[in-house]
C-alpha cells in the first residue's frame, strides 16, 4: 500500500472535517510505502521515538496546526515534523473527520458511557446536512454525581471536574469530546441535563449552569480516548497497525 491508497482508505472519515482543520496527508510521499502504519493519539516525543521503523503515522491531532516557515530539529511541532520526514515517516491526521465519522469519537465516547438512543447534534458547519461533533442520548446514572464517577472509571480521567448539583437527577447527557466549550448551549438546545466533555473554561461554566446544564469536564485527552481505541480498529479493518495509542499525550499526566 502507497501513502496515497492509504489516504484514499481513509477518505470516507477525512470528508466529515471541518474545512479549517489541517486532516489529511500533512507531510510524506503520497507514492511512498505505507505498509507499516503506527496509529497515535498526537505526535509527541514519546510516538516519535517508538515510530522508528514505521511507514506512515495516522494520527487524531495534527502535528501542525499553524501554518510554519521552517522545520527545525528541536523539542517543538515543527522539530518532531523535522525528525518524521529525516526518517521517511509519513503522517496522515484525521481530527474532526473521525469526530464526527459514524463509530468515531463521539460515538466511540457515548457507547463508552453507556447512551442510549444517541441522535447528532453540534454541527460542524452551517450546512443543513452538516456532520455534527457530539452525540446526545438517554444515561441510565441516575445523577450527575453517578455520571461523574463512571466518566472517570470509564474514561481512566484522574481529575474529572463538576458543575452542578451531584445529586441532581438526569436523564439526557450529551457528549462532545476534546474542547466542547463552544457548543454548550448547542447540548442545552438538544435536550441534555448534562455534558460531558474538555476543556470548559469558568465563564462558560457557569453559563451552562444558568442554562440549567450540568458539565463534567473529563480533561481533552481523557474524553477522546475511547475514540482512540476505535481508530485504531478502523485502520487495522485494512491495514496491519502498531497501536501507539496508550503512549500518553495528555500534559497533565504526563510525569
């Protein structure tokens, strides 16, 4: 398998992407080799040095976000693209496309917590048809409390954060992994006594508590794990895959 057939495989999830994100074949030969393919959460140091020996990295975050003016050896972005082209590593990045790809993160994350009945909602764009990026669905945690404690046992989330009264009874609990502060009153809309996400600052915190929605913030990475482990799935479907998925990528576990 070339770069270019292994992009094609995964043209049905980069087709969902927001059109800002950078998804896609973001450095390499697209008629270089990609039989040995290494699926990771993001590319830090620690993937780096385990890629050795791989064709291709397909990846959830990308490595450059930014547009970039040099690639110099170094412990940046820009210094681990650096260290993947010298070794003649391609990687491909599928962020959004696989946020919003049926059995993606967002599925992946409320099949993790048990939802049921799962609709969309979150769109990705002003499309009427338009893919969206989280799932709202029934729970059977009687509270917000109860909801917190699976989040942490299921997601392995070490510090999960609450706003709202633990004791609170719900029944619909929306889930949008990664940064979903931006989509709160998008969950509030869809029906959601809750969300479960990352990433949620205090003031939009406390504007989701006077929408009359509860939030557990798991943390960015911890909320895109179950993702991860079906990414992974997705690429073994056609290809032999070394899983770099367990490498932690999360800054505030990272010893």
């Amino acid at each position: 398998m070339t770069v270019a057939e292994l992009v094609e495989r995964l043209a049905p999830v980069l087709a969902g992407a927001a059109e800002w994100d950078p998804v896609g074949l973001q450095l390499g030969d697209p008629a270089g080799p990609a039989d040995r393919v290494g699926v990771c959460h993001e590319v830090n140091d620690a993937v780096v040095a385990a890629s050795g020996g791989l064709d291709a990295l397909v990846a959830y975050h990308p490595l450059l976000f930014r547009p970039t003016t040099s690639l110099v050896a170094g412990r940046s972005p820009e210094g681990r693209a650096h260290h993947l082209v010298a070794a003649g590593t391609s990687l491909v990045v599928v962020h959004t496309g696989w946020d919003t790809a049926p059995g993606g993160t967002a599925d992946a994350l409320a099949a993790a917590l048990g939802l049921e009945d799962t609709i969309g909602f979150a769109p990705i764009d002003d499309r009427p048809d338009a893919p969206r990026l989280g799932r709202v669905g029934r729970t059977s945690a009687p509270t917000i409390g109860d909801l917190a404690d699976l989040v942490a046992a299921r997601l392995d989330a070490s510090a999960v954060r609450v706003a709202g009264d633990r004791d609170e009874p719900i029944e619909r609990v929306a889930v949008l992994p990664g940064s979903g502060g931006d989509f709160l009153a998008d969950a509030a809309t869809a029906g959601a006594d809750v969300v479960v996400t990352g990433d949620v600052s205090h003031h939009r915190a406390v504007a989701a508590l006077d929408a009359g929605l509860g939030v557990i913030d798991a943390g960015h990475a911890p909320s895109e794990r179950p993702g991860m482990a079906a990414l992974v799935d997705a690429v073994a479907s056609f290809t032999d895959v070394t899983d770099l998925t367990a490498i932690v990528t999360n800054p505030w576990e990272a010893s």
